[in-house]
C-alpha cells in the first residue's frame, strides 16, 4: 500500500485542510484520499467513516496546532490582558496569510464543521463542543488573572470568557460573508471595550 505507516496521519490532515478549504458536506472520501495520496481500501483500514475521520482530524488538529499555540500565547508568564490581545492578533495575522494563500477567508475549522453539522453528526459535533470548552478555559484563565491583578472589572469569569468567544466567533462570521480578513483587524481594541478592561491613564 505504499506509504502505509504515516496513511492515517496523511488522512486526517487532508481532511482537515479539504474540509476547511470547502465543508464537511462538500468533501467526499474519495476528495480526502486523493489529496492525502491513499488508497480508498486503505481508508477503510483506518477509518470506519468519514466523521469518524472528521473526530480523529479535530483531536490531531488540537493536539499538533491549537494546544502548542494556546500554551504559548496563554503562558503564566505573560501579561493577562496581552494574552488575550494577542490572541486575536494572531488570528488576524493567520487569516490574513490565508486569504493570500487561498483567495478566501477561511474563518476557524472547528465552528465552520460544528455549525454545518449541527446535530446531524453527533459524534462530530461532541468533539466540536469538547475543543471549544478546551480553548475557552484558557480564555477564562486569562480574565480570571486580569480581574486579580486590578486590571479588568470584576465580574463572572467564565461569562467574560464566554463573551470573548462569541465576539471572536461572530467577526470570523463576518469575516466569511465579506470574505475580508480586514474586519478581524480591530478585534484587540473592541476586545478590550467589551471586557471592560481598565486602560492605564495617558503618560503626561
């Protein structure tokens, strides 16, 4: 079967990049297999289906990018506030790259697939809602250290952090119909607001 002992790894990679380039309707196995170089039989010896394909491509998805990502702009070691402004500089900056790269803002994987499966695929959509909770504790942990040290109005941490992700979720959505990474760019500022972040007085 050729490459057969990095097939399944060169499967789920593919489906996360065909599934985020196009959708999860779009994407068939054959799509998947054709972009990883496997053999359709060889899919089957891996995976019994395409969503178990899609939960195996998520958790590869968290565990190779968004946690070494997460842990290092969400390191103890950096300002609380900073954490989360950049956070959404990053973001910006990724789906900038991205839209010279494909022509198209491509908006974040995991809410692109849970919002079109919705309760279609179960099992799909439970480990869209496992990573979401994932990322957001280190939202929270972020606020919840910004509240301590004075520099964030009180207030329930994980509401703020539910905050947070709605307003990130909702410019990327906005950012998909205009298909102009551009509206991602004032997110740390409107972040800020919306938090109720106390800025430091002006330097005279």
């Amino acid at each position: 079967m050729g490459r057969t002992s990095d097939a399944s790894q060169r499967l789920m990679t593919a489906a996360v990049d065909l599934i985020w380039e196009e959708s999860y309707g779009a994407v068939t196995i054959d799509d998947i297999c054709k972009r990883a170089d496997v053999k359709k039989g060889s899919f089957y010896y891996f995976f019994k289906s395409k969503d178990e394909l899609a939960v195996a491509s998520l958790e590869k998805l968290w565990n190779d990018d968004w946690k070494p990502i997460l842990d290092s702009q969400f390191s103890p070691s950096i300002d609380p506030v900073e954490r989360l402004t950049g956070y959404l500089a990053g973001l910006y900056a990724r789906q900038s790259e991205r839209f010279t790269k494909y022509g198209k803002v491509l908006g974040c994987p995991v809410a692109s697939v849970g919002s079109e499966v919705s309760t279609q695929e179960l099992d799909v959509n439970a480990k869209v809602r496992e990573i979401v909770s994932r990322k957001r504790r280190y939202f929270e942990s972020a606020i919840r250290d910004a509240m301590a040290q004075g520099a964030m109005e009180p207030g329930d941490a994980a509401q703020k952090a539910q905050t947070f992700a709605f307003l990130i979720e909702g410019a990327m959505s906005q950012a998909r119909i205009m298909n102009n990474p551009e509206v991602l760019k004032n997110l740390p500022a409107t972040a800020l607001e919306v938090l109720r972040v106390k800025m430091a007085p002006a330097a005279v």
